[in-house]
C-alpha cells in the first residue's frame, strides 16, 4: 500500500474489493489514517473550489472579488476543520470509511446476533466477530476467528464473505453453514448445511464449491483442502449445548473442552493428543465428561482444583 491507494480511496476509484483492502490497512496503520484524513479534506476542499470556481463563470451572474475569496477561505477552512476532526487515529469501532462493530464471546458463552441485512450468527465460545454496522459496496463481508453458525440472508446482488484468520475465504449468497477457525487448531473447517458456498484456499486461492453435507477441511501447515461428506448435526451441535465426536484428534477434544469448561489440561503422552475419540456428551459437566473418557477409551483422568491431567491406562 502507498500514497497512490490512499489518493485512490478518497477520490473513490477503487473497485469494492480492492478499496476493502486498503481500508483494513488503514485501521491497522494510524500514520497512515492521517495521511488518509488530510487527504480527504484537500480532496472536498478542491471540490467546494472548483464548484464556487464554477459559478462565478456563468454569465447571468454578477461575482465580485469579495465572493470569491470567501469561498476560498471557506474551503481552507474546511480543509483545517476536517483535518482537526478526522485527525484522530480510527478506532476499532467506529471510522470515517465505515461503522463497523466486534462482538467477543468469552470461554463458555455462545452469543447469537442478528446483521443489518437480516444475516443470523451464532458465536461459539472464545470467538471474535468483526462486521460492519451496515452494509455497503458489492459484497458483505465480515472477519471471523473462532467459531460461528451462519443463516445468511439472499441477496444475489451482495454476496456474502467470511474471511478467516488464516486468509481463507467462504463467499455465499444466501445459506446456511458453519466455520470453525480458531487459532490453536490444525485445520480449517466449512460444513454446509443448506445451500451453496465456494472456499478459497490461503495461499494458491484453491476453490472448491460445497453442496449440502460437505465439509471443506483447510489444513494449515500442509496448505490442502479436502472435502468430503459428513452429518452436519455433529458439527453444529454445539449451539445446543452438545458435543459430538466422530474419529476426532484429542487434541480437538481437549481445546474444545477448555473453551467449554474454562478448565486446564495437561498431558502425559503425545499419544494421547493423537488419539481419536467418538463419543457425544450432552450438556454434560466436566466431571461426567471425564468419567465418559474413562469408560468409553483408554483414556484416564485425574482431578485437582481447576486442572485436569491425561494419561493413558497401562
């Protein structure tokens, strides 16, 4: 990004996707914000100029010298009033470009919120959703890291984009699915429950659209998608307060748990990271869960304040 982006955004030349990017890297580079705000404001200035310029040359009107430097002195007023309101750094909640709002689940909490276009979203635990307070341009896009359940309202004339921590994207119409992409997990996952989604991959922007009861998987360090076919009920059972696991890595498990519980683990063995657990636990305590591990795996358990320890029976 350069001077040029910013000349380019504020005299609006730049196309939807492009003029997102460059206000991101705004809201992450404060200089740069008031490079952008003084900018702006010559920028209005010169139009005010040019439209009192203007008028002074139509012939059916009598302009004196007076009129015509009281609109420049009105327009370089402005210049130092725009400068002194829009000089302040943009916050994480409101902007001069856009209004946009983050809603943060804590471990334990899931939250449902309601967009401006009608789009509802249920927010797993430890979960951090950015979002613009109305919708503007050619496509609706928001900014998950965590996990949420999406009913996306149709509008074939915006679609709608989530972008992920990582740098994938979902972009759908109008449908019904689920993301989960926290930070601390190997992979990415997309489970479509009703509609259709295309996922763009990270890095080599793979595509790969999903229908119904597909799960798209974004593994991390190896860079791949994968999809195949799943029940989509053990993937948002979550909302319910349920947890459903079919063949999953402990390690899912365990990181699942922690959001859930607010508990500690430790681990004795990689081993048990590795292990791959099938099993649903039903608004259960984390003592009932524990108990369940023992009962229904090789995996055993011991207690003591807020922490719990792994270990694999002999």
């Amino acid at each position: 990004m350069n001077k040029k982006d910013i000349i380019a955004l504020v005299e609006d030349r730049l196309p939807a996707e492009k003029k997102q990017e460059v206000i991101k890297w705004l809201l992450k580079n404060p200089k740069q914000q008031q490079r952008y705000h003084i900018l702006k404001a010559k920028h209005v200035a010169k139009l005010l100029r040019k439209s009192g310029d203007d008028k002074m040359q139509r012939p059916d009107r009598i302009q004196t010298g007076w009129y015509k430097y009281a609109g420049y002195a009105a327009a370089i007023a402005l210049v130092f009033s725009l400068a002194y309101v829009l000089m302040r750094p943009m916050g994480n909640v409101e902007t001069s470009v856009y209004a946009t709002a983050e809603t943060v689940t804590s471990i334990g909490e899931n939250r449902t919120i309601e967009l401006s276009d009608g789009t509802k979203i249920t927010l797993n635990a430890n979960t951090t959703l950015s979002y613009p307070k109305t919708f503007t341009g050619e496509s609706r896009e928001v900014s998950l890291k965590g996990e949420a359940f999406f009913d996306v309202a149709h509008n074939p004339e915006k679609p709608f984009v989530v972008s992920t921590d990582n740098g994938m994207k979902i972009k759908v119409l109008g449908t019904v699915f689920n993301v989960r992409s926290y930070p601390e997990d190997l992979n990415v996952e997309t489970t479509l429950v009703s509609g259709k989604v295309k996922v763009v991959g990270e890095r080599d922007k793979k595509t790969v659209v999903l229908n119904p009861s597909q799960r798209a998987t974004y593994v991390k360090n190896e860079d791949k998608l994968i999809v195949d076919n799943v029940q989509t009920e053990n993937f948002t059972a979550w909302r319910e307060g349920k947890l459903i696991y079919d063949e999953t890595p402990m390690r899912q498990v365990i990181g699942d748990l922690k959001r859930k519980y607010r508990i500690a683990f430790s681990v004795e063995s990689q081993e048990i990271m590795d292990y791959k657990y099938t099993g649903e636990f039903d608004n259960l305590s984390i003592e009932q869960i524990m108990d369940l591990f023992e009962v229904s795996s090789p995996i055993l358990y011991k207690m003591k304040d807020n922490q719990i320890t792994l270990y694999m029976e002999n």
